[in-house]
C-alpha cells in the first residue's frame, strides 16, 4: 500500500453518515425497505459510508421481562421477535447488499441476528458491514449483553473482531458496553481502523432518574460520548457514534408488554469525532441524519502527535493477545494470534529474551 493510499484509501476526505431513524419495530421486510430508503437518501447527499444504530433490523429490546412475566404476553413478544431477526445468508440481506452497491456506499447497520445452524436458534445482538460493490465484509457479535440484555441476546465469541478493508479505508466497530472494553479497543486499534462504528440503542445517563436510563438532554452524562472521544483519540480514527431513535408512536398499538417499555432515552444524540476527540458533528437528537466530512489530513496530524501502534508504542513492555475460537457458525476456525509486530520489533523482543522470534511466534500461538 503506497502511503498516499494509507489513510482512507487515498482519499483527501469522505462523508459519513448516521441514519437516525426508527425501524419499522418487530417488522423485518418493512424494516429492510426503509433501510434502503435511507441508504439511497444518504447518497444522494454525498454519503460514502452509511451508519445505523444497534439493533435496527429490527428493534431493540426496550421491554422489561422476568419471571413474573405475564405469560401470554411475553411468549407473543418473543414469537415475534423471533420472526422479525435477520439471518445473514438470506434475501433481505442482499436487498440491503444490492441498496449499498447502488448507493456506492458502505454500510454497517445494527441487527437481532439468528444463528444460521440449523438446530440452534440463539439471537445475537450483531453489526452487519456491506462494501460498496454490494459484498458481505462480515458480522460480529456482541462478546457480552449487557445487564438484562442476557436474558435476550447469546454472547459473540470474539472470531469476528475484524476491520475491515473498503474502498474508503478501514472499518470496524463495536457495540455499546464493548466501547467500555479496553482489550476490544486496543484490538481495534490494532488493525488500523480510520473509522471506528460505535452503536447504542439511544443516549442515555444512569444516575440521573426517575429511570435507570434517562435520556441524556445536555450530552453532558452519557458515557458513550467520552468513550467515543477517547478512542478517536487512542485509534486515531474517526468514530462514528450512532444512537437509537424510537418513539411511542413506532410501537405496534398491539405490542404486548407495552407497559414495560423504556423509550424515553432513545432520542438519538449521534455524533461524529475527529481523531483529536472533537465532534465534526455534535450529539444530535431526533428522526435526521447526521453527516459529516473526514478529512484524511486529520489523521496524519494526529498520528503525528499520538501514533499509539507505532512511536508511541512499547511493544517491547506491552502485548495483547487475541484468543479467537475454534468453530464459528459458518464452520471457520481462528486461532490465538499475536498483534502484528514490526520484524524489527520482534527481533528487539527476541534478543533480550535470548529467544528466536519463532520461539515468540510459537508461544503466541499456545497462549
């Protein structure tokens, strides 16, 4: 890769944009259709890379369930929920596939995935990334639901915590509570991400109440802001927070558990940041799509300053080790690799050890 190409594939700059809008809750194919709507109306106005929050193919779960669950409300809630995931491998992908090609744009959109085996039918709480060309980057599931979301979602097994490389640079991202992960981030930040996709169901604060989840009105509470600031920072990338909207008037009027819902915090509040941290778009409530421009010259400034993976890096003090699973649902296998090190660098790490670098290499791979 030439260096002019290095940083956003040799773009001077791309727009991004954030689709913050409601899905058509509990309704796959409808759902699908607006998204393809929203895709073809990002582009029209530039957009090369195309955001949706997590979870929005289709909805997130804002109900309340435990066992003192009304029966008969909670079965029809999740029969249908059931029936509105995604499977990847399906029709309603390739019409989101097609809509990305024709659009030009990539796009991540947050999704119920079901498990595609089939004698398992675990839901996962997963990003879905499309190219430009209308191909499939690949999916990656959240490694932990957070709180009560356990009671929804399986947990990811960490495979498919991959970046991706596009037409207009490198892609990754993370879902809500794993921007809190430091690992996940540094792993992240480890493969080069230029843009960072960071999805919520809305803005919320936790400590303010009544609620436990309040909407966070003066952007100044919700931890996802600081969380995307701080790995605009550390990754030199640009981070794309995107945060949910829903109002009462997109729940279904025959939705079972409606009196256990909590929506009042997903008032969106998406917002795009600089790899300095500073917003080129602001927290930005309602049904809109935020955009914004990225210039590649924002992270060669950065980089200059802060290159976390390079001179600012003590690889020879510091390492992290990714330990991938064997078996995924499509049958492939990853094993424990160590982040990729400069020869140089290994070499350093192999001498003062009195060590091949094949013996570190070796050693990784057993970890």
């Amino acid at each position: 890769m030439k260096p002019s190409q290095k940083v956003l594939n040799g773009h001077p700059a791309v727009k991004v944009a954030i689709v913050q809008a409601a899905p058509v809750f509990f309704d796959r194919e409808a759902t699908i259709d607006k998204a393809c709507a929203k895709i073809a109306e990002a582009a029209a106005q530039g957009a090369q890379i195309i955001v949706f929050s997590e979870a929005w193919v289709s909805g997130y779960p804002y109900w309340g369930e435990g066992w003192e669950s009304r029966v008969g409300d909670w079965m029809d809630v999740r029969g249908r929920f059931y029936d509105s995931t995604l499977l990847i491998e399906s029709e309603d992908t390739a019409r989101l596939c097609a809509a990305a090609e024709k659009a030009n744009a990539v796009v991540a959109i947050g999704c119920n995935e079901m498990d595609p085996r089939a004698a398992v039918h675990t839901i996962y709480n997963t990003l879905l990334f499309i190219d430009n060309h209308g191909q499939v980057l690949g999916r990656r599931r959240k490694l932990m639901p957070t709180f009560v979301e356990r009671a929804v979602w399986g947990c990811g097994d960490g495979s498919d915590l991959d970046v991706y490389e596009t037409d207009y640079g490198r892609i990754g991202g993370l879902i809500c509570g794993e921007n809190l992960m430091t690992l996940a981030r540094a792993h992240m930040i480890a493969q080069g991400e230029d843009f960072h996709v960071a999805v919520f169901p809305g803005a919320f604060a936790l400590h303010t109440g009544p609620k436990l989840e309040e909407f966070d009105a003066t952007a100044e509470s919700f931890w996802g802001y600081s969380s995307c600031r701080a790995h605009a920072f550390e990754a030199g990338a640009f981070v794309l927070g995107s945060c949910g909207y829903i109002t009462e008037a997109d729940i279904p009027s025959d939705f079972a558990l409606r009196d256990t819902l909590n929506i009042d915090y997903a008032q969106g509040g998406s917002a795009v940041y600089a790899p300095i941290g500073i917003p080129l778009a602001p927290p930005t409530p309602g049904d809109t799509i935020v955009y914004a421009v990225c210039p590649a010259q924002f992270v060669k400034i950065a980089k200059a300053v802060v290159d976390t993976m390079g001179h600012y890096a003590r690889p020879d003090v510091f390492s992290l080790v990714h330990h991938g699973r064997a078996g995924t649902a499509e049958g492939g296998s990853r094993g424990v690799a160590m982040e990729s090190l400069p020869s140089g660098e290994l070499l350093r790490i192999a001498d003062r050890h009195e060590v091949t670098t094949a013996m570190l290499e070796q050693a990784a791979s057993r970890a």
